[in-house]
C-alpha cells in the first residue's frame, strides 16, 4: 500500500469495562472507516454523520439488551461520547480549531502566549503565567521586556458556544461550487474554522473535557527536540543560525550572537549542547544499556556508528529515554542549572504516566510546570518552543478531568492500526481488505471464547510463562526458569563442593529416610 494512501479509522472502546481490559484490541469496535486516498480534511463531519446519528439513538431512546442477570432478562441500556483520542492535527479536524497560527492552543483559545520568530511562531512567554508578584515577570532576561499580561482566562463551555455561534457556516465539498473556496477567518472567529458535528449530540456542549491531548506524541516530540538540541543534530536541533538570530534581534544572551571571523559568520558554543566528547559518551551510554524483556526495543541499533546521534527512534523508544535514560545520561554532560531543569521535566512526565494519579499531585505538578518552563526559556532559544513544549503545561489539568494517561493516550490505537494494516491483501481495495479482515478476526475472537480445548489468545500462556522445568530427580534441582545460553561448566574446589553437598542433603526431602 503507498504510503501516501491516507484512510482514517474511527474505532471506540467500552470505558465501562476495567482500566486493564477496555484498551486491549479485542475490545476496540471499528466503527467507521472513512476511505482514502486524501484526507478528508473539512468533510470530515460528513463521514461521522452515520456515528453520530447511531449516538443519538443511544442517547434519546436507548437499546434493549439481554440481561441473565435481572428478573426481566432484559433492560435499557444507554451511552454517551465520552471523549476523543487522536493526535494534535486530527484534533483540528474534529474540534473546528485550528492548531495553526497564533492562536493554535485550545485550552489558553485567545490568549496564547505566541510570538514571530524567523520563518516560524514560538510560543514563548510563559512568565505569563506567574502570580503577578513574582520577580521572574521583571526579569529581562527572558525575552528583553517586561511581562505585565495577566495570566490566561479560563474558558468556559459557555464561552466556548459564544464564540462558536459567530462562526460561519460553511458547505462541505471540495468542488468550487460547493464549498470548497477557501475563505479567510473573521477577526470575530479567532481560529474556529467549523462548528463540529458532535454538537450535535445533546450532552456535547456541557463536557469540559471533550479532545484529549495525546500524551504519547506530546512527549516524544518534547524528547525529540531535547535530544535534538542536545546532541546538535544537524537535521533535528532548535539552535539554528536563525535561532540565534533572533536573539539578537530581542537583544538577549548576548554571548551567543552570530559574529564574523574575517569572511566567515561564527556560531559560539552553547551551554545547552553536548561537545563532542560528551555526544559520544551519551550514545556510548545509551548503547550499553540493557533492559529486561518486552520493557523497550534493542536502542543500541538506533546509535550512529560515529557514536554522534540517534537514529529512527520510535515513540515509545522516546517514552523509555525521557523517563528512564536521559534524567541519568545528561546529568555529567551539561550544566547544573541545564540539566537539573531537565530532570524536573523528565520527572513530571514519569509522574503523570503513572498507573494511579492523585489530584494534589497534579495540582502541584501545574505550578512547578509553570517554573520548569520559565526555566527553560532561560536556556533555550524562542525557536525551541513549538506548539508540543506548550502543550504540557495543560497535560495535569486534563489529568484531573480525566484520570491516569494510559487509557487516554494513543498507545493502544497505534497497535490496533497496525492490526488494521495486516489485514489488507489486495493493496488496490485496502478499505475492502481492512472491512472483511475486521469481520472474519471478530467472529473468530467471539468463537474462541467457548473453546476450552483448544489454544486461543484468551487462554495461551504468557510469553514470560517459564513454569517449573525439573533437570533432576531431587527437588533441589528445579528451576524456576528456562534455561537460556551456552551451557558451561564450573568446577569447584574442595571447599565449595563440601558447601554443595551441605546444602544438597539438608534441603533434598527424598534424602530424608536415608539420613535417619
């Protein structure tokens, strides 16, 4: 299948069922397969149209189901849309909101604190956030000014049906005489560019958290632009020559400006990069780590041969060195004040994919983001803070309306897409393939449930299901384990063969009779 082929599942899980079981893919439902070859983009609300109206129904009137349980045998069951889970960019198709532009976070709306930067838009500024007595809001060496904006607004959902009630209507299509001219946005619409459809549903306006910011890819790319930066990867670093050029332009770290050299322009060292030396000592390092099976993939491979940066790093491989490996690698390479800032932010994300969340915790964890940030605006230049660095700052608040991360992250939606793609077989009809796929995996999955004889993926064995494998008559040689590696011998001495033979007849119950 090309890969510019682009089909957009829409798949829904029970969150009625426990934590643990209503991610795994046996209980995903594919509900709809919007087909390709092009993103729908603004049409998107015209596929969902058969989802919503099936929502409604459940909503309104509700669906009799079998119940052996009840009297009756039988009772009225009803659901809501809880939430969605998707990536940052699909967000902007189904919220309205573009990601784009100044305005581009949901949450701050209006007051997004963005500023032009060379060929792009940082969003820079976080002293913002500060109580208004705090001496950092005077300091200028964050940006060369004075930080008098009073923090954000907290929008309501009242707020938000305000603003969409000035939004224009638009006509789905592509063709030109049917909506598909391009339109620039009213000053009055700030960034809706739709109403989205799951307005629809009667309950949809009063939800407070209704699109969840993916914690999965908000954290590799904050890792990837920390790793980037760091090892001074020429294709992924934020300290480019227009970086520096706009701190000369705010007037700032003056130490760090672009000079000539005769007839060429110098770039100085920075403090946030790794020399050279220290670039290989942290690959070196993270080569040499090992973890225990299934907890990350062979990272040693993603190491350059010149031991000089990371390549083909996959999300949870970033998940795995922003909680793990980079609070330990970087602590040696940097400065105190760089590489402490950097353990805080590594430290949160650890906290906030826990298994369990307290509130106070997340509370807590809001003030001290506020400081992590500010901290880092000292540090980095303005071009290293995109849309994904300020987007954490509204990660613990979404904690606190929605619970611990990993039933709300795209984790296991990335694994059933994966699924998803086995299924196809003929790559001219990938929709055809993933549909009947789909339906002939559900009705063995359901098959599978009555067969006790027969090995299913509800009954097999664990993957680690080592058992006990007995290599003597004696008891005190089972294991516990499978054996696994070269096989090698050992010979002892005198003194650890009489320690062996102690231990062996002490502790062997079938040699009992023969020592009474």
């Amino acid at each position: 299948m090309s890969l510019s082929y682009s089909m957009w599942p829409v798949v829904l899980t029970t969150y009625n069922l426990p934590p643990w079981i209503c991610i795994k893919a046996e209980y995903l439902m594919l509900s709809l397969l919007i087909p390709g070859p092009q993103s729908p983009g603004k049409d998107m609300d015209v596929f969902l149209c058969p989802l919503i109206d099936e929502l409604k129904e459940l909503w309104v009137h509700g669906l009799d189901i079998r119940d052996a349980a009840s009297e009756n045998g039988v009772f009225r069951m009803r659901a809501v849309l809880l939430w969605t889970v998707n990536d940052f960019p699909v967000r902007s198709s189904l919220s309205g909101w573009s990601g784009q532009g100044y305005r581009a976070c949901p949450t701050c709306n209006e007051d997004t604190p963005s500023m032009r930067v060379i060929g792009k838009t940082a969003f820079f500024g976080h002293r913002r956030f500060l109580p208004t007595n705090r001496h950092w809001r005077s300091n200028l060496q964050f940006d060369g000014r004075t930080e008098r904006k009073h923090p954000p607004r907290r929008f309501s959902t009242t707020d938000i049906l305000e603003q969409l009630h000035r939004v224009k209507t638009g006509i789905p299509g592509k063709h030109p005489n049917y909506g598909g001219v391009k339109r620039k946005r009213g000053d009055d619409e700030l960034n809706w560019r739709k109403k989205s459809i799951f307005y629809e549903l009667p309950y949809w306006a009063t939800i407070e958290l209704k699109h969840n910011l993916d914690v999965m890819h908000i954290e590799k790319n904050v890792c990837d632009s920390l790793l980037g930066t760091l090892l001074a990867d020429p294709h992924k670093s934020k300290d480019t020559d227009n970086a520096r050029c706009d701190l000369a332009k705010l007037g700032i770290r003056h130490e760090l400006h672009l000079f000539e050299d005769g007839n060429k322009l110098m770039k100085p060292a920075a403090d946030y990069t790794f020399s050279e030396a220290n670039r290989r000592k942290f690959c070196r390092f993270i080569r040499s780590v090992k973890f225990p099976d299934g907890f990350a993939s062979n990272l040693s491979k993603n190491v350059a041969q010149n031991d000089s940066r990371l390549l083909g790093l996959k999300s949870h491989d970033f998940h795995v060195i922003m909680q793990r490996l980079l609070p330990v690698g970087c602590r040696s390479l940097v400065n105190k004040n760089i590489w402490s800032t950097i353990v805080e932010l590594c430290t949160f994300f650890k906290q906030l994919c826990a298994s369990t969340v307290n509130v106070s915790d997340m509370v807590e964890a809001q003030k001290q983001l506020v400081l992590i940030l500010c901290k880092l605006e000292r540090i980095f230049p303005p071009t290293f803070f995109d849309i994904m660095i300020h987007l954490v700052l509204h990660l613990p608040e979404e904690a606190i309306l929605g619970g611990p991360v990993h039933i709300r992250w795209m984790y296991p939606f990335e694994g059933y897409l994966k699924r998803l793609k086995d299924y196809v077989r003929n790559a001219a009809k990938p929709e055809g393939s993933i549909a009947e796929g789909y339906v002939v995996d559900e009705a063995l999955t359901f098959c599978s449930r009555y067969f006790d004889d027969v090995e299913t993926r509800f009954n097999r064995p664990d993957r680690n299901d080592d058992g006990i494998h007995p290599t003597r008559q004696l008891s005190v040689f089972e294991s516990q384990c499978k054996p696994l590696g070269k096989q090698s011998y050992v010979e002892l001495d005198n003194n650890d063969q009489d320690k062996a033979e102690f231990y062996i007849l002490n502790n062997s119950p079938e040699l009992e009779p023969y020592l009474k």
